[in-house]
C-alpha cells in the first residue's frame, strides 16, 4: 500500500490589504479568533507540516513555530503566493488565504483525500466566484509547478486559470455548509463586522 505523499499546509498571507487600510488583516479577530489562527486550524490536521507565504518581516512571529518564506518573485499577485508556496512544500500542498475565516478542517481533508485517490494534479472546492471554484482553497501537487512557472512567464498574475492546463478535479462543498458562507473573504471592515455577527450566529 501507498503512503499518502508529504503535505504541507500553505497559509497565502500576502497582498497590500488597499482595502483594508494597509493593515494586516489575517491578524485581526473573528469570533475572538485572529484569523490566521483559523486558517491554521482548518489546515492543520490534514497536514504535515504549515508554512506562510508573506512578505511582512514580522511573520515569522505571527503563528509559534511556523516557517513564513517571502515570494520568490516579487509583486507576483496571488500566482506568485502559488508559486512560492509550492517550491516551499513537498509533494503536495493545501493551500488557504489568510482571510478566509469559515472555511473547515473536514473541507480541507477531503480536498487532499479526493486528490491524492484521484491521483490528480489538483483539487479544488466549487463555489459561485467568477471562476467556478476557489484556487486559494484547494490542494495541488508539486506537478502543478511548470504550468503555474508558464503563466508567470507569459505575465498572468491570476491563481486562477491555470488549472486547466493540469489534471484538476472539483470537489462539492456543499456537504460542509453554503459555499458564500464557506468562502467569505474579509477584505474590508465592513468585511470584518459581517464576519463579527457570522460568527456569532454559526455553531
């Protein structure tokens, strides 16, 4: 029998957060929670290993024991947090944006379950975004690494649209509660104070 490939847990933390005053948004609190902390949490048991992808210098503080590597290329958007994610991991990588703050461990999971038993390139999570599906919470193998060093390249800096150059498949995400709840980004503070009372008002 096969042992599951290594995992790493990949938090994306970058970005200038315009929308939200320049400040560090993953380290603010939802439900008492730093954010961050959340993203931990739901990556943590269906990984190896955790990793932050942020240019802050401070982020080697943010999570205790918890390895932050800057992107290796700079001013990359989103593509670049993949891409550094990934020469940072082993086999394969869960990766979650830091200003996710309801997405759960069980979703997580069976990202990295359906992957590995579909020995596929990707798994991603269906959702209503412009894309169908959420590139910064899904599981990739390191296979994923050319196709994303290719748009790069040719100057796409989206984490989306790539996968179709991989072996991707799209996993449900319905059995883990309603995918606008799932996928709530905070991004402003109007953001932050609807994610207050979401959390207030969840189980």
């Amino acid at each position: 029998m096969t042992l599951p490939a290594h995992c790493t847990g990949a938090i994306i933390a970058g970005g200038r957060a315009t929308r939200f005053g320049g400040v560090a948004k993953g380290l603010e609190r939802v439900g008492g929670v730093r954010i961050i902390d959340r993203a931990a949490a739901a990556l943590r048991d269906a990984c190896d290993e955790l990793i932050i992808v942020a240019n802050d210098p401070a982020a080697g503080g943010w999570i205790s024991g918890v390895r932050a590597v800057p992107d290796l290329r700079p001013d990359s958007g989103p593509l670049g947090g993949l891409q550094t994610a990934l020469a940072n991991s082993g086999a394969a990588m869960l990766v979650l944006s830091w200003d996710s703050p309801f997405v759960p461990a069980g979703l997580m999971r069976a990202l990295r379950d359906a992957g590995e038993a579909a020995e596929a390139d990707a798994a991603v999570p269906v959702s209503n975004s412009l894309w169908g599906f959420e590139p910064l919470c899904a599981w990739y193998r390191a296979s994923c690494r050319s196709a994303i060093d290719r748009r790069l390249a040719a100057g796409e800096l989206r984490a989306a649209g790539w996968q179709d150059d991989v072996k991707t498949i799209r996993l449900d995400a319905s059995p883990w509660g309603d995918p606008d709840e799932i996928f709530f980004n905070v991004n402003s503070s109007a953001d932050l104070s609807m994610a207050e009372i979401r959390a207030r008002t969840t189980p």
